[in-house]
C-alpha cells in the first residue's frame, strides 16, 4: 500500500482544516464538518489501521524500546500519525468554540491555534493560562444574601 500517500492526503486534509479554523468564520456547519467530518474521518482511518496492523507489528505501550518497534512498521507508524493530527485538530476545535464562547479575540486564538496544531498540548496550555487570565481579570459576582 502507499503508506506516503495516505500521509500526504490526511495531512493535506488537516491543514486545511486548521486553516479553516483559524481563517473563516466560525460558521456551525464549518465547525460541524471539521468536528464530525474530517476528525471523524481521521478517526476512522486511524481506526482500520490500528485494527489491521497492531497486532501484526512487534512491540507494545511498555517501554521506550517497545514503542520504537512498533513504530518500526510504516501503518502503525501512519497510525500514529493521524492518532495526533485527529486529536490536535479536536482539541483545537474545542479551544476555538470555548475561546469564542468567553470573548477571547480572533487575534489572541490564532498564535494559540498555531501553537496547538504544531505542538498540541503547548496550545492548550496556553489556551488554558489565558483562559484562566480572562477568568481571574472579569469582576468579581457579588452574591445576595
């Protein structure tokens, strides 16, 4: 099979995703398409592959050394692969919806989208810090007694 293909079209198709988020209005069905379609996509494609060649392939989740042999074989390796560009592109989407619902600038989202699609959890970290900065500089609900 042509593993690099298959790299080359999942990877082509999620940053266009990312470029979508980060770029275009935040219409419903854009998110929907993005959310449901294309990280369903991968999903679903990472799926067949993990069910198909795991087990096939040496190696495991139990060390280091272990998790080098099995991504020794190019599906399970491709697997992997698509394992982070689903997740990054959910999270992402999920950052976007959340960062929208508080009022964070289109302007502030972008570095943080960037970062997420790059370096995944560095995003969301970051995502989370200004989330927590907005939290902590909104005043303060002053209840009745």
């Amino acid at each position: 099979m042509a593993w690099g293909a298959l790299f080359s079209t999942a990877s082509t198709a999620t940053m266009l995703g990312w470029l979508a988020l980060i770029l275009l209005p935040r219409w419903p069905i854009l998110l929907s398409a993005l959310s449901t379609g294309l990280v369903g996509t991968l999903c679903v494609g990472y799926s067949a592959l993990m069910l198909a060649f795991f087990f096939r392939s040496g190696g495991g989740f139990g060390s280091l050394a272990a998790v080098r042999t099995l991504f020794a074989s190019d599906p399970v390796l491709l697997a992997g692969w698509i394992h982070y560009l689903a997740f990054d592109l959910f999270v992402g989407i999920w950052i976007a919806r959340q960062a929208d619902s508080i009022g964070l600038s289109r302007l502030v989202q972008a570095p943080i989208l960037l970062a997420t699609f790059m370096f995944g959890p560095l995003g969301l970290l970051l995502f989370q810090g200004c989330r927590t900065g907005s939290r902590l500089a909104a005043p303060a609900t002053h209840r009745s007694a």
